[in-house]
C-alpha cells in the first residue's frame, strides 16, 4: 500500500468516560486508581467476552471496536450493570460512575489506532449520554431495535461542533427517559452559565407549576419551619466532565449562578447550595431527596470544557413524578463574560411574569478571574479560621489588583478585617474596624441596598457601640434579604438589635432553603428562643442538636452549654453538671471571651453576661 493510501473501513465504535474522575482523584487519589484498575479490568472482560477490541485508552476513558452492533450493545448494558452492582458493595470506597456512547460508521485504520468520524461521533455520544447511561446513532439503533430486548427512548437529532446524528438511549430504568434536543449559542460566557440555560430551568419550572399540582405539605423536615406552597428546587452541584482541577471553579461557579438566579423568583422556593452538596455526599437517591427535605424539582448538569469550546448539559427531574421532565444541551463558545444574560432575564421576566429581586443578580464583576478569585475568598471566609480570613483577604485584594475601583471587592475585604478583629489575629483591631466602616458605607453609596453592607456597616456599629446606626435600617434589611448568606446576617443583626422574635422568624426561613447551612445559626437560634422566653423549646432544640455531628467550630460544644445554663436555671444543678462535664471532655475548649464574641456587637448584653457568669461555676474560663 502507498503511503497516499488510506485505509477504510466500517467499524462499530464503543467510547465510555469515568463521570468526575479529577473530583474522586482529588479526593482520594489512592482508592480512584485502584478502582478505575478493578472497572478496567471488568470492561476488558467484557470486551473479551462480546468480541470487542480495545484500541485506545486515556486513563479513564476507553474506545473499542466491535464488528457486531449487537454485541456492542450487550457489552454497555452488561458493563453499565455490572458497574451499578458493584457500586452498591460497602468496601467500594470511591463509587466510579459511567458513560458510554456507540456509533456506527467509516473510521481510518492507523496502525492499531482507528480515526475519523465514526469515532469522533461516538465520543459525542458518550458525552450526550446521562451518568450510568448509553447513548446510540441511529445507524446502531436501526441494526439492533428488533434483536435486543431492550427499551430506546428517541432523543432526536443532534448537532455537536461538526457532527450532525440522529441519537436514542438505552433505557436502562425510568429516571432515564429524557426528551433532548441541542440548543447553539455564540459568545456567551466561558466561567458560569449562559442564562440561555437559566431560561431552559425556569421554563421546565414555570412548566411543573402550570401541569402539576403542588403538594403544601412537602417541607423539609428541619425543626420550626415556616410551611411553603411554594414549589421546592434543589441544584445539584454541576458535574466538571472535562479534567484538570484547575477548571473546578467554573462548575462551582454555574451551581452558583443557577441557585443565586432562580431563588429570586418568588413562585419557587430553592435549597441552599450546601444541601446541594450534602446530597451528592451521602449518594441520596431521588427517593430519599424527596422523602428528607420534600424537594418537588431537582436540576443536575455537566460542564464540559474542550480548548476554547464549553458544553453545559442541565436536567429537571420531577421528583414527584421521579421522572426527567426537560433535558437539554448548550454549546457555547468563548467570548466575552456574562454578555447579554441580563437581556435575556429581563425578556424572561416579562413572558414568565416572575417579579424576582434583581438586586441579587449583580455579580461582582465581569472579569473572569476577578469572579473566580472572589468565589474562592468566600470559600476561605466562611471556614471562620485564622488561616482562612487572611487567605479570604488576600484573594480579594489579588482581584482588587485587577480592578482597583470595584467597591463590592473592598466592600468584601471589609469582611475578612472584620473577620480577623473576631478571630484575635487583628495587628490593630481599631483601625482594621474603621477601614471595615468606611468600605461598607462606600459600597451603600452607590448601592443603598447592597444586603451584605448593610449587615457589615451593622456590625461594626455595634461593636462601636454606636446602636441607633447598628438598628437604623433593620427595617429595610428584614424586606430585602433572599439570599441565604443575607438572611442569616439579617437575623443576627436582629439579635443585636434586641429583636429576638423577628431573629426567631428569619432564622425559620432560612432553616428552611437551607438545611446544612453553617451551624453557627442553629446555636444563635436557641439563644434568641431563650432569650423570648422559649426555654423549654431551646432546650429541647438543643438536645435535638447533639444527635449530630456539627463540623462548625464549637458548635458541638456550644450545645452542651446551652443544655447546662438551662438545667441551671431550672435548679437541676446535677443535670447542668452532666452536660457541662460532656463538653468538657469534647475538642474545642470555649471560654467566656468566646462566648461574649458572639455578641460583640448587641446592644443589650444582659443574656451573654448571664449565660457567662452562669456557666463559671461550672468551670467556665475567662
């Protein structure tokens, strides 16, 4: 043969991916290998088996060829299988997930290596293909419809960059049946998500609202909840396909996007983001999401990011239906960040009649690395660590090298020295205060209802000890917080504001969207019941509290002192000794000075000085 000469054939391409393989190799790279090795190993079995020949592999991705359509399919179903069984055994640590895709048609021999479109359209598939699931052309279905006795679910016509296919699932249970067609646009955004894909989850919700009717009494099952008929979404963290741990903020960053967007429409009701993640923690099935926390709407996606190309995937599954009700695909290219999204909320807005608080929508820039470098200082902000408020200050002051004048990313820093002064690592608690001040008061200038500078100036007001403007816009901040870092600074600056029932309530609604919120806010909640009056309910709430482990710095320990200052002030001395001899003996040693910083900015400091004083003949320390 010639060296012009091409070799030719046709050939069925089977391509399978490990779903989150850079996520389990951070996690745990020892056991993702040594899984990845025992999937392998059953997937070469099963070529070996099925007459298959595996010709290229990447690690955690394989391409094999069969000559037999049908044994193609056998093998995925067999693999896919056998790979959920193995899931469900407790010595598996690190649960690898699976994607397959098959095609039919001309590749080019080279070597041992097949290339061409019949390959790269087999690719395309496996990443159209849903977690645990397989994804066919049409060329495979029409050779194997009437030789398998497996179910297909028509998806339609695909377009993926330059390959055009006509797709079907394998059915493998219900939660797979889907209804897909590809949505293109152009020059949209490279770190979060195209509100193109915000567009698709609303309608799937305004079209849940429409059809089906809302059961009032699907509620999380958290303690002192405000009842909602309000439908309830949960947002799954989105899946990064594409490897290296470097692009996991853009992920994270379309998670963010999707819950800050929807939460400001006041027909739905959306969980906090660390549900989200307690869910894809504990491997809860759509059963238990629903039966645990009532959630009727679940979204779930995959980013997927190849050289200057991004793919965002989104599902919405009715959860009291447990069925995929809106499944779809965006291609996007690189382009300028965020263009266009608040066009295309505005137009959503008005065909949906949804009156969301748009204030929350701001972003904090739209510079790419600017919003990266912020999301990550948050992530070190609210660790409440000295290690994490200087890393929170100095990410924010890299991004503020970026832009000099963005007031949000001053506002932030105003945090992190707030932070620091609490923490007892301030070099000058005063001036590192005052420089807090003045950068809230700046961000309110140009943006009176910035939430999060409102509760900031609040604070160090009250630390001042200057109360009337610590409380002077409670009212204000009570009507605009939405968003669950909001709320929870709202129902402080409440407790500070001596306002405990209004606290009571805020802390209700934020128990509400989210469940697995920091645990800080579930002790302020027993101390704002104590201080109504409510001591019976605190100390059952308490008690409740110590069933679980909370990771909150002191907030295992906290409870036990609550459960100790209240058996006090019932005269069961013995009791209060119990519980303080429990905390005692835990990791974290409070002392009085710990104890009165939670109340460093409240104006009345009757309760923390009793709880304190209370407390010493037990043992407490300054």
């Amino acid at each position: 043969m010639s060296e012009k000469e091409i070799d030719r054939k046709i050939a069925v391409i089977f391509a399978a991916d490990v779903v989150g393989y850079s996520k389990h190799m951070e996690v745990d790279e020892s056991e993702t290998v040594k899984n990845l090795r025992a999937c392998e190993n059953l997937l070469t079995g099963l070529f070996e088996k099925h007459k298959g020949r595996l010709f290229n592999t990447g690690g955690d991705s394989f391409l094999a060829e069969f000559q037999s359509a049908v044994s193609a399919v056998e093998c995925a179903v067999a693999f896919q299988e056998a790979i959920q069984k193995r899931n469900k055994t407790e010595e598996n640590i690190v649960k690898l997930e699976f994607r397959i895709g098959i095609n039919s048609g001309d590749v080019i021999k080279e070597k041992e290596n097949l290339l061409g479109d019949g390959v790269n359209i087999a690719a395309r598939l496996e990443a159209l293909a849903q977690t645990n699931g397989i994804t066919i052309s049409k060329s495979v279905y029409d050779f194997v419809k009437g030789k398998t006795k497996f179910e297909f679910n028509d998806i339609g016509p695909q377009k993926v960059k330059q390959n055009e296919f006509h797709a079907f699932d394998i059915v493998l249970n219900n939660e797979q049946k889907r209804s897909l067609r590809t949505v293109k646009g152009t020059n949209f955004l490279k770190p979060a998500i195209s509100i193109l894909a915000i567009f698709l989850l609303v309608v799937g919700i305004s079209f849940y609202l429409n059809i089906f009717s809302v059961n009032k009494s699907n509620v999380t099952k958290t303690s002192n909840k405000e009842i909602s008929d309000r439908v309830l979404v949960l947002v799954k963290p989105f899946n990064l396909a594409s490897k290296g741990s470097d692009l996991d903020y853009i992920a994270k960053a379309t998670t963010d996007h999707v819950n800050s967007t929807l939460s400001n429409y006041r027909m739905i009701l959306v969980l906090e983001g660390s549900t989200g993640k307690f869910v894809v923690e504990n491997e809860l099935t759509n059963e238990e999401i629903k039966n645990q926390f009532g959630v009727n709407l679940m979204i779930d996606g995959t980013v997927q990011i190849a050289g200057e190309r991004i793919r965002i995937s989104t599902n919405i599954t009715n959860l009291d239906m447990n069925q995929i009700i809106s499944s779809k695909i965006f291609e996007l290219s690189e382009g300028e960040l965020f263009e266009a999204q608040d066009k295309i909320t505005n137009s959503l807005m008005s065909e949906l009649k949804l009156t969301p608080n748009t204030q929350h929508n701001a972003r904090v820039s739209e510079n790419p690395e600017v919003y990266k470098l912020n999301s990550l200082a948050f992530g070190n902000l609210i660790s409440w660590t000295p290690q994490g408020a200087s890393k929170a200050q100095e990410l924010w002051t890299q991004a503020l090298e970026i832009e000099p004048n963005n007031l949000r990313l001053k506002m932030n820093i105003g945090w992190a020295l707030h932070q620091k002064v609490m923490l007892g690592i301030s070099d000058n608690p005063s001036a590192d205060l005052q420089s807090a001040l003045e950068r809230a008061m700046a961000m309110l200038e140009k943006e009176p209802e910035q939430v999060l500078a409102m509760t900031l100036a609040s604070v160090v007001h009250g630390i001042f000890g200057n109360y009337e403007q610590a409380c002077l816009k409670l009212e204000d901040m009570n009507k605009l917080a939405v968003d669950p870092n909001d709320l929870a600074m709202v129902a402080y600056i409440n407790q500070n504001c001596d306002d405990n029932a209004q606290a009571i309530k805020v802390l209700e609604r934020l128990f509400l969207i989210a469940p697995h919120y920091p645990s800080w806010i579930r002790y302020y909640y027993a101390y704002a019941l104590i201080q109504v009056g409510e001591v019976d309910a605190a100390f059952d709430y308490a008690q409740e509290q110590t069933k679980y482990s909370h990771s909150y710095y002191g907030a295992n320990e906290t409870f036990r002192l609550i459960l100790s200052y209240i058996s006090d002030k019932r005269k069961n001395t013995a009791d209060a000794k119990k519980f303080f001899d429990e905390y005692t003996r835990m990791p974290n040693k409070l002392t009085g000075r710990h104890i009165k910083s939670d109340f460093s900015s409240a104006q009345n400091q009757d309760f923390p000085n009793d709880f304190v004083n209370t407390l010493k003949k037990y043992g407490l320390t300054d």
